[in-house]
C-alpha cells in the first residue's frame, strides 16, 4: 500500500536485504480519483498526491542512499501526458505527475556526480484494461490527438524505461522521454 507510510518505508530496506542492494528503482504507481476541481474532495487530492508523488519521494529518497554509496543507480520515474498537458477533471492527477516531473529534474541535479542517473518516461494513452472501458466516443477523442493515430502498447513504455535504466543512457539524466504517439511534443 503505497498511501500507507510504514509500507513505503519499509520496501527499499526489504528489496535491499533480499536482493543485495538495489540497482535499478522504476517508481511506476499511480492512481485516479477524478472529479473536476470545484467538487474535488480533499480526499481525492491528498489520496492521488500520496501514491502518485509521495511514494516516489520516499522510495527514491531511500534508494539513492546505496547508489550513491556505490557509486551508481538508475531511477526511473513514470509520468503521464497529463502532468504535461492537464486534463479536465484531473487536477490532481495532473499535479502529481507534474511534480514528479520536478522531482526527477532536481534529484538527478543532486545525484549526477555519484553515477546515479534520475529520468522520467511519460506515457500517453497506453492499451490496458483501464483504456480497454472507453465507449468508442472516448476512443475516437482519444485517437483523434494522437498523430500516430492509435494507443501505446506496454512494451513500447517497458522499452523506454529499459534504455534508461542501461548503461547505454549513462550519460542521460534529468530527461522526461514522452512516449505518446506525439500527442504532446515538448
């Protein structure tokens, strides 16, 4: 339970004792709780900030004392088109991935001289059950965004995720990879 701060806490120190030291950290959890921002409750708010935003800072925070030590790491962060875009009725969702965009640009600041590279890659509509429960209306709005014309595949994201975390993107930090059919070209 990412929302639940003992839990978060307690996961890196785990994955380090269980595997040794962790090289690799992909904080890749999110969650909606959507409602246009007049009718937001604070619940809604606080609930998406502390899984989308806040578990990423303390799991980052906690990994990055072993790679610093040892002189190396990669973190990867996932984003959303939406924390670059907006979308209506997700304010909060927005501002969680915005954030995390901010996030990665700082720590990778920090870290860049220990060998620990900090990105971020953001998807844009990815094929998934929750793309799979939009009416053909949603869809065609969707589709009608997106120069490439269809959604993301998983492996698509999974791949740039792969690159990042290889020693091929050594030299890559503080970068935010889009993967989004061009829906948003920053």
């Amino acid at each position: 339970n990412l929302s639940d701060t003992a839990a978060v806490e307690a996961l890196v120190p785990a994955a380090e004792a269980a595997l040794g030291g962790l090289d690799i950290l992909v904080n890749n959890a999110g969650i909606t709780r959507d409602n246009i921002f007049v009718r937001m409750k604070d619940e809604e708010w606080d609930q998406v900030i502390a899984v989308n935003l806040t578990a990423a800072f303390r799991l980052s925070r906690a990994a990055v004392r072993g790679m610093m030590r040892r002189r190396a790491g990669r973190i990867v962060n996932i984003g959303s088109v939406v924390g670059t875009t907006g979308n209506p009725g997700q304010g909060n969702y927005a501002a969680a991935k915005a954030g995390l965009v901010g996030l990665t640009k700082a720590l990778a600041a920090e870290v860049a001289s220990r060998n620990v590279t900090v990105n971020c890659v953001s998807p844009g509509f990815i094929a998934s059950p929750m793309t799979d429960v939009l009416n053909e209306k949603q869809r065609e709005g969707i589709l009608g965004r997106v120069p490439a014309g269809r959604l993301g595949e998983g492996a698509e994201v999974a791949a740039a995720v792969v690159y990042l975390a290889s020693q091929e993107a050594a030299y890559v930090t503080g970068q935010t990879l889009h993967v989004n059919g061009g829906m948003a070209m920053v």
